[in-house]
C-alpha cells in the first residue's frame, strides 16, 4: 500500500498552473455549455454536452494536457455556471 505521506509530498512538488475559463453558452434544454479555457500560453474552445458526460476540445494542441483537469471542473461546476462569468481551477501539471 502506498505512503500517504509520500504521495502528498509528490503532489505538492507538481507545478501548478491556473486555467481560466470563460462560458460563451450555456443550454439546460440541450444539455450543452460551450467555451473557452485558457492556461499558461494555450487556449482552448469546448463544448460541455452534461447530459451525456461527453466534453470536446479545440484545437488539439494541447488538448490532452486540459481535458481530464477540465473534464472534472465542469462536472463539479456545471450547475453552479453562467454564460459570460469567469471561472478559473488548477492544473497541477506543467504547461
């Protein structure tokens, strides 16, 4: 079993990155939120489809760096967002 000491003392050593995200549309009926994240010199478009779970980001440079971090964001946040706020979580990654 792993050393709970250990692991803190890794994750805190990751670097942290802030992203900043901004929604551009939201839709309860269709289940969707679109729009933009941003982070370190990356910027992104996605789209939310909540109903479904499912999440699409553009471009795809970078994008695998972001999906998972914003992915768990928008999951714990959808609720609680609105088109034209601004919204910001962290990334313990390098970016």
């Amino acid at each position: 079993m792993p050393d709970p000491e250990v692991e803190e003392v890794s994750r805190r050593r990751l670097p942290q990155t802030t992203a900043y995200v901004r929604i551009t549309h939201q839709s309860w009926l269709q289940g969707r939120i679109e729009g933009e994240v941003q982070a370190s010199a990356y910027e992104w478009q996605f789209e939310w489809r909540f109903k479904q779970g499912e999440l699409s980001v553009q471009p795809s440079l970078g994008r695998a760096l972001i999906k998972e971090p914003l992915t768990r964001f928008l999951e714990q946040c959808d609720y609680q967002l609105e088109p034209g706020g601004d919204y910001s979580f962290t990334i313990r990654a390098e970016l």
